[in-house]
C-alpha cells in the first residue's frame, strides 16, 4: 500500500475522532472502525492503477510514437504532471510525478511481457490473463510499430507479422527464413543478410542508372550506394550491432528513394 494512501486513512480516521468527541458522539477511550476497511484497500489501488492507464491512453505524447507531440520532452513533462494532478484529485491523494511516472513504467513493463508471452505458440504457453491486459489495449498500435524497423532487418521476431508488412520479401523461396523457422540462428542471420545485399544492389543499381541519365551530375554519385553497402560490409566483423543499425538506415534510404522514384 502506497505510504501517502496509508497517509490518507489515518488522516480522515484522525479528523472523524476529533469531529466526533467534539459533538459528544464518543468517548476518548472508544475504537472507531476505519473508513477504509483492509479489504476495500487492494480494490482501491487497482482503481487507482486501472484510472492511471486511462489517463495515459488520453495523452498520446506519453505513448503515441507516431504522434508529433512524442519526441518533444515538454510535452512528455505536462502530460505526466497533468495525469499526477488527475489523479490525485480523484483519489484525494497526494502523489509526486515521478511515483506516477514509475508506476505506469511498471505496469507497462508488466503489460509488454505478457503481450510477448501471448505470441508464443503452444498449450504451454496459455496464462491466466493478467487483470490490467485489456485496458492496454491502445498499446497494440504501439507495438507493431516499434516491430517495423526489426521487420525490416529480417528479425525472428517479425515471423508473425501480416502480409502487408512481408510484401517487399514475396519473392523468397520456400526454405528462406520465414517458411523455416526452426533453421539454425547463425543460417538465418545470413539468409537476412544476403537478402538485405539484395535489395540494396537492386535499389542502387536504379540509383546508379538515374544518375547516369542526368546532365551535371557527379561521376561519383553512381559508385556511393557500393562504397555504402561496402562500409557495412567491413563494419560488420568488428561491430555486428553498428552493422544492423547501419544496414536498416541505408535501407530505409533506399526504400523511400525507390517510392518517390514511382512518384508515391
């Protein structure tokens, strides 16, 4: 039980003995029974948790990553003070920001665990739902976009995506990384790496060819994809993790040049 709801109790049982002998009700040696009785206490902080994540879901800089408000730490700030004050004011509580910052922190920790428990396939795996699953259910949108950048590199953990998020990988063969998934790690990593080499040569190679049809353009700008992908290339032994955050920028580059070369 947090120490400023125990705050409260003692406070408003204090006030009642104080009100009372003052208009003759009791006697100072008598027991009041409390105003919050212990088994009504746990159901009051799951309503003041369940009334957290519904004041989060309002302010979309606290979890919108898509929204324009997120990146702006100003914002994040007003929205936690202005969620602390909601709260305490329902609650008659006196919470600081950051105790409410920390509890949703752990709720939402609690919430993406048992979000990626449910992904597992499996009897094994089924689990009493946890009691606060449903009210995160705005965080789904949440989640799949955290996952496309990882879908973009290949990850295992995209193998559950849908078909809108696999399309650019269509053309595979059927004992590629999606169709098996049971395929040794270190086999898997490279099936991701060539088909990554693949997309990038075939997306510079356009580059190259734009470039090339243009007057005044630079010689050099048609071998920068090669000195691109060959940068990644040698990163790669030394520093695997650089390596992917490179490979997913330079496709991601890649990417949106090849739609705006469609005029989209």
């Amino acid at each position: 039980m947090p120490a400023n709801l125990a705050d409260t109790r003692f406070t408003s049982s204090a006030s009642n003995v104080e009100m009372n002998l003052e208009f003759g009700n009791v006697e100072a040696g008598d027991v009041l029974e409390s105003d919050f009785p212990e088994e009504n206490v746990t159901f009051q902080q799951e309503d003041w948790r369940h009334a957290l994540i519904e004041e989060v879901l309002h302010k979309p800089a606290l979890w919108r990553i898509q929204d324009s408000s997120y990146s702006k730490k100003d914002s994040k700030k007003q929205a936690w003070s202005d969620v602390t004050a909601n709260l305490n004011l329902r609650f008659e509580m006196n919470l600081q920001r950051a105790e409410v910052y920390n509890a949703y922190k752990s709720l939402h920790n609690n919430y993406l665990r048992h979000y990626r428990a449910s992904k597992v396939t499996g009897s094994a795996s089924k689990k009493k739902p946890w009691k606060y699953e449903d009210y995160f259910g705005f965080m789904v949108e949440n989640v799949k976009a955290i996952d496309k950048p990882r879908i973009l590199l290949g990850s295992p953990d995209s193998e559950d995506t849908d078909e809108a998020d696999t399309k650019p990988f269509s053309a595979m063969s059927s004992t590629s990384l999606w169709s098996t998934p049971t395929a040794p790690k270190r086999a898997r990593r490279m099936d991701q790496k060539n088909l990554i080499d693949v997309k990038m040569a075939g997306l510079l190679d356009k580059m190259s060819e734009k470039f090339s049809t243009k007057e005044g353009m630079d010689p050099g700008s048609k071998v920068l994809g090669m000195f691109l992908a060959e940068s990644v290339r040698n990163v790669e032994d030394r520093n695997p993790g650089l390596a992917a955050k490179m490979r997913a920028e330079l496709v991601s580059v890649c990417s949106q040049y090849d739609l705006m070369s469609y005029g989209m």
